[in-house]
C-alpha cells in the first residue's frame, strides 16, 4: 500500500516512515501542503498520515480540496490539538479518523492498515433508494434529487454496515468495532459527528436514531 505521510517535523516523518515501511507500506513524506500536493500529483496514494499544523496552511484544506475534487483516497489527521471542536472541523473538511499526539505507533500502524482495507476491498450491495436519494454501495456513487453527492471513506463505512443489517438495528458498539476496531470516547464522539454529516447531506431519512441503542438504514 502507498502511503503519503504530512508532516512539518522531520523526526515525526521519520519515525513514521520506518514503521509504515515494516508493514510492507510504499511510503511518501512532505513537510507542508506544497509538498503533500505534489507528492499526490506524482503518483497514486491510497492512504494519507496528514498533520493539521503545517506552515503554509492547515491540513483541513488539503481534506477540503480532496473532497471537492471527489478525490476518496482515507485520511488519517493526526494532531497535537485534539479538542472537540478541532476534531469535528476535521471530519467536516473530509477525513476519515483522527488521533491526537502523542499516540502509540502501534495505534497509527493499526488504522492505517483499517483504512487501506476499506479503500482495497469495497461492500458489493443492491442499488438503495430512500426518497429522493440513490444509494450504490457497490459503485460507491450518491445522489440526492440527481444531484450527485461526494462521501468519504469513514462515511461509506457507516452506510456499508446499516445497510448489511437491511434495515434492523445496528448497535453502537457494534458499529465501533466495525470501523475503529475499538469503543473509546473519541471513537464515539467521532461517529456521531459522521452520522450528522451523512444526514446533512443525504438527509435524515437515510439514517434512524434508535434512541439509546444504535442506527438504523431509512426512516422510521
């Protein structure tokens, strides 16, 4: 798997080189966006490490910029500044998992290798259609009133395992374990702001709260 990892600290792109490296990871680095941009331009990636505090700009505007290019390639925001707040400007902006420095490599190695398998092994699924909005799972491909609309990869996760259910209940937890591989408070908060995000754009039809349990695929 090709790896691009972003970050202005040499020693935190080093460090992270090695062990991406001992999984067998074909591994890019770049210290600013500049970097990262033309680190993506030369060849394919199929998962970005992306640092949000860079010198010549924040990371949320590389997210940003990927997204409106309906460019799917997961990215893993890994940061010194893990409040809330700075969690949910992230997710909005388009990655797809977060983790806040310091972590343990092992961790960073963990959901690498999570993301890579999401981009490398899609759901194959029946065409869903709620309302006004057009589902293929199998394609990957949205569209709400035939306006096509861009998901990322987290996003795609949550619909894939809703909709492996066909409309039962699928517990928190279970989702949790489904797509972090693990049940902690940032993992949870994480998930809330990603299911307000599809229901933004999809609308809240897609997706049912369960209160006090889980989600659900459709309305009530």
């Amino acid at each position: 798997m090709r790896v691009l990892v972003v970050d202005d600290d040499p020693d935190v792109c080093s460090v992270l080189e090695r062990a991406l490296q001992r999984d067998g990871h074909t591994v890019a680095t770049a210290g600013d966006l500049v970097g990262a941009r033309a680190a993506l331009s030369a060849g394919e990636t199929d998962v970005i490490v992306l640092d949000l505090g860079l010198p010549d700009g924040s990371g949320v505007e590389l997210c940003r910029t990927l997204r409106a290019e309906r460019e799917s390639i997961p990215v893993l925001v890994v940061t010194a500044r893990s409040e809330v707040a700075r969690r949910v400007e992230a997710l909005d902006a388009g990655a797809d998992d977060f983790l806040a420095k310091p972590f343990a490599i092992a961790e960073l190695r963990a959901r690498v290798r999570a993301l890579g398998r999401r981009r490398a092994v899609p759901f194959v699924a029946p065409l869903l259609r709620i309302g006004a909005v057009e589902i293929d799972l199998g394609a990957r491909r949205a569209s709400r009133a035939d306006a096509t609309v861009a998901l990322t990869p987290r996003e795609w996760a949550i619909l894939e395992a809703l909709a492996a259910r066909d409309g039962r209940l699928v517990t928190r937890a279970s989702l949790l374990e489904d797509i972090w591989g693990d049940h902690d408070e940032q993992h949870r908060a994480s998930l809330e702001v990603l299911i307000a995000r599809i229901r933004r754009k999809l609308g809240d039809d897609v997706i049912r709260t369960v209160r006090g349990e889980g989600y659900a695929m459709g309305g009530p």
